[in-house]
C-alpha cells in the first residue's frame, strides 16, 4: 500500500465546537500524521477558488459563506492510502447518516455544517494541498 498525502478542512463549526483536538486524535488513532497544519480564516476569493466546481450549485453561496464565517483548521495528512482512509474516518457527508464513532456523526450539525472535508481522490488531494501549502512546507515521513 502506498503512503500519500490527502487535504483535510476542520470547518467553523467543529472548531467553534473545540473538535479540533477530538478530530486530530481520531486521525491519528487510525494511523495517518500531520504532516502540515494552520488555522485560518478564508478569504471568499480562496473559498470561491477551492469550491470552484460546485460554482453553478444553488448551495455555492450558502457554502461559501459558511466556510468563511469563522476560522478553519486546514492539513495535510500523511499515511498509506491516506485519502481512503480520511474518508471512512470522516464518515458520510450526511451526518445523520454518517456510522457511529465517525468524526461527521460526532460532530457535523448537518450535511452543509458536516465538521470537515476531505479530498475524495489522490488527484483532488494534490489540487486540494497546492491551494494552501508550498511543497516544502508539507512533510511526509
């Protein structure tokens, strides 16, 4: 299996909740590392910029809103398959859905407000990482 890198976004509100350590732990339980890190607010350009696909979506403006009303966790995340593996981690994108123990069914408050993202390919995790880190800035042990 190979190791690889995925992108992963606390949004405002698991951090608004103080999930932020609750979050990383899990991911760490389950054996992917930071391998970078930095809490931020988005810019609405950023924003409208990494959620540029779903600009034609009715939910775009809501989405984008959210995303910047509050600072977000942004990292790199290191480990073998490390995108699968985020994403089973996360759980579904509806929280309600979402299994039991998964970061989306402790945290997300509904399917826009879901706690996080994660990259759903190693092809979006690359796009998804040049966004909002310089190489040398990620490190993949």
């Amino acid at each position: 299996m190979a190791k690889e890198l995925t992108f992963s976004i606390i949004k405002p509100n698991a951090v608004k909740k103080n999930a932020i350590g609750d979050i990383i732990s899990q991911f760490e339980a389950n054996g992917l590392k930071i391998a970078a890190a930095k809490l931020t607010v988005l810019s609405r350009k950023k924003c409208e910029e990494f959620y540029a696909e779903h600009k034609e979506r009715p939910f775009f403006g809501e989405l984008v809103d959210f995303m910047t009303s509050g600072p977000v966790m942004l990292m790199a995340l290191s480990g073998e398959n490390a995108v699968m593996k985020n994403r089973e981690i996360m759980g579904a994108t509806d929280p309600k859905k979402a299994t039991a123990g998964t970061v989306r069914s402790k945290f997300g408050d509904s399917v826009g407000e879901n706690a996080v993202h994660g990259s759903d390919s190693p092809a979006s995790a690359q796009r998804e990482l040049s966004l909002f880190f310089e190489k040398q800035e990620l490190v993949n042990e």
